[in-house]
C-alpha cells in the first residue's frame, strides 16, 4: 500500500492477545470520552487520557480524528472475521483481499457510519440510557408482609380473537367483552378473587383483520406484579354471500349457465346494509370476466388522530372499496340424443353466422 499500515491495536491501547470482552471495554472507557454528543455538561467528568498520563499515539491528533480510528478499529477488531484477516494479512489484506482455503474474501471498507459502531457497542445512543431511565422513570416497588420488597415485573399479555360479521365492518359497531381476572380485594393485598370485568371496544367501520385493540395493564392483578394487556385481534368471521379482498373490496359469486353467459342478463345482490343493487350484464361472460361495481365495498378505514377523530366524528365516509362478481358457469348434467343434436346444429348455425359476420368486416375494411 502506499501509506503506512494502522496498528488498530496501538489505536484502542490494547495487546494484540487479548479477548474479545477486552477489545470492547477498551472502546468502551475510549469512546465517552470522544464521542462528539455527549452531553457538554458532563464533559469534565470524561478526562481526556492525556491528563491521565496515559499517552497514545493518537493523543496529539483532534478529538475528531482519534474518534474516526476507534471506530473502524473495533469494526475490524470487534468482528472475529476481519481480526483474523488483519492479524495475518495486516492492513494490506484487509483492504485489498487475499484468498483463504474456503474462497476469497472480499476487500474491506469502512461504512464510516461512526455512531453506528457506538450504538452496536452501547445498545442506545447514550451508555447512560439505563441509569437515566432508572432515575426518570423509577421501577415500581411492592411491599408486602407475605412478599417483603421488590421490584414489580409486568405479567405476559393476553391475547384474544374477536370475530366480526362483515355488517359490524361495514357501519361498525360497540363490542362489551367480558372478561374474568383475578382482583385484590383487601387492603392488605392477601386475598384474590376472580371477578367479571367489561371492556368497552369501539369498531370503526372498515376495520380490517389483524387490527388489534390493546386495553393497558387490564390483566390479572397480583400484589407482585404489573398487570399485563389485554389485547384484541380483529378477524374477519366467514360471510354466506361476501368475502372480503385486499382490505376494501368485497367478492360476490353468481352462478349462470352457457344461455346467460351468450345472451346477457339482470340479477340482484343485496348489499350489507340492506340495499338491493340491479345488476345487467350486457357483455359475453367469458373465463375469467369480472363485474366491478365501483364504492359498493366496504368503507376504507382512517388512521386518525385524536383531534381530527372528534373534527369528523359526524362526517360520512365517502371512500369504499369495489363490489367484484365472478361468475361460476353452470353447465348441463345430461344431454338426451336429441339435446346433443340441436346443441350441434346451433354450434354449426353459429360458426356460420361468425364467418359471415367476419367476411363482412373484411370487405369493408378493404373498401376504405
């Protein structure tokens, strides 16, 4: 290479032996002290290493600098991989690749993302996080003369199904689930007992499978413990008539035979809210033909806010998705002699009347 190889060893203040744990405390007591956001308030508990009498190599340098070479230090030294490439091949390998008995390995480059070295190392943005935390927002505590003191830990949550017909998605609707959890019922917090307790679950119209409803520390309460959530997933409930697609649309199968599919027909669907729609197919109902009737789905539903929630509280939604029909063909179970013979000379009569109508069309397009 054309410059002078880093020792990433020197670079962290480490022996070339040590472990892995060693490689990361030795970034670690580094990189509070050259992090450039840490908070400049605390910046003179952080003393440089200089003051320390313990000099390095990289103590004349900017702050700035020696930031940038602790980082890639550890990206190389913190990955077993890259070690092990750099202890043999050195910097020249790394960067350039060599070929190991298993393949080659590749040249090396710095992301040069230094805060996402930090990160990886402190598991947050601050190594303080959970000290901060700790004092901010302190753990509750329980004391009791069964349990004595200690530190309450949530319960696992609970999750429930609650199935909705496609008329409670479309207008929406009021659920009161009903659940059983244990209560403290003595001050003391000795004795427990199973009681009924109603939730109050608001369905917006329009929503979709999977949403859930989450009702905070609803669960069992314990005099040790936080009470879990209670969580409600929505599930679509099958439907006699629809079924629901891509969210918003709705799917309605109507069975014809081959007379309707040639010639056209009316039919009627009754909507989820009780509407009676008049359908006319006009077109050939050929393998695959759908029928869209546009806004007749179910209504689209919004993520709103709380203060937009009350602004259109009394508005009506006017986003629905698609009514979509297929058609299921239904054909004829036996055919007497006489039947198949009429069948083949309609077919005959009607290939006839085909090519004429094609020959027609092609002596006017010649004529113009």
């Amino acid at each position: 290479m054309n410059r002078p190889e880093l020792d990433y060893y020197a670079v962290l203040d480490i022996p070339r032996n040590v472990t892995k744990e060693q490689i990361t405390l030795a970034y670690r007591r580094m990189a509070v002290r050259l992090c450039p956001h840490r908070d400049k308030k605390y910046e003179l508990d952080f003393v440089p290493l200089a003051q320390e009498g313990r000099l390095t190599h990289l103590s004349p340098m900017a702050e700035t600098k020696q930031w940038a070479y602790i980082n890639m230090a550890y990206d190389v030294l913190g990955n077993e991989l890259y070690r092990a490439i750099y202890d043999r091949y050195g910097e020249a390998g790394l960067f350039e690749g060599v070929m190991l008995p298993n393949g080659y390995f590749p040249p090396y480059q710095y992301h040069g993302d230094h805060m996402e070295v930090y990160e990886r190392v402190f598991s947050s943005y601050s190594p303080y996080a959970n000290v901060i935390d700790a004092i901010t927002n302190p753990p509750s505590l329980y004391a009791t003369r069964e349990h004595g003191v200690g530190v309450r830990h949530k319960d696992a949550n609970t999750e429930r199904i609650i199935h909705l017909s496609l008329e409670e998605v479309r207008t929406g609707c009021v659920k009161l689930m009903h659940v059983w959890r244990q209560e403290i019922v003595d001050a003391r917090e000795s004795r427990l007992e199973k009681r009924k307790h109603t939730l109050k679950l608001i369905i917006q119209p329009g929503t979709t499978a999977g949403t859930r409803y989450c009702f905070k520390e609803e669960g069992d309460r314990y005099p040790t413990t936080i009470p879990g959530d209670i969580i409600f997933i929505a599930a679509d409930r099958p439907h006699p008539t629809f079924e629901r697609r891509n969210m918003h649309d709705l799917v309605y199968r109507y069975d014809i035979n081959l007379a309707q599919a040639y010639t056209g027909f009316i039919f009627y669907v009754n909507t989820l809210d009780k509407r009676q729609l008049k359908i006319v197919i006009s077109d050939v109902v050929t393998p695959g033909y759908q029928k869209i009737v546009p806004l007749e789905g179910l209504p689209k539903c919004r993520n709103l806010d709380a203060v937009n929630a009350i602004k259109q509280a009394n508005k009506r939604i006017e986003e629905f998705g698609d009514l979509i029909i297929e058609f299921n063909y239904i054909f004829p179970r036996y055919l007497t002699p006489q039947m198949k013979k009429l069948t083949r000379e309609f077919y005959q009569e009607f290939r006839k009347l085909e090519m004429e109508l094609e020959e027609e069309e092609r002596m006017q397009m010649q004529g113009t």
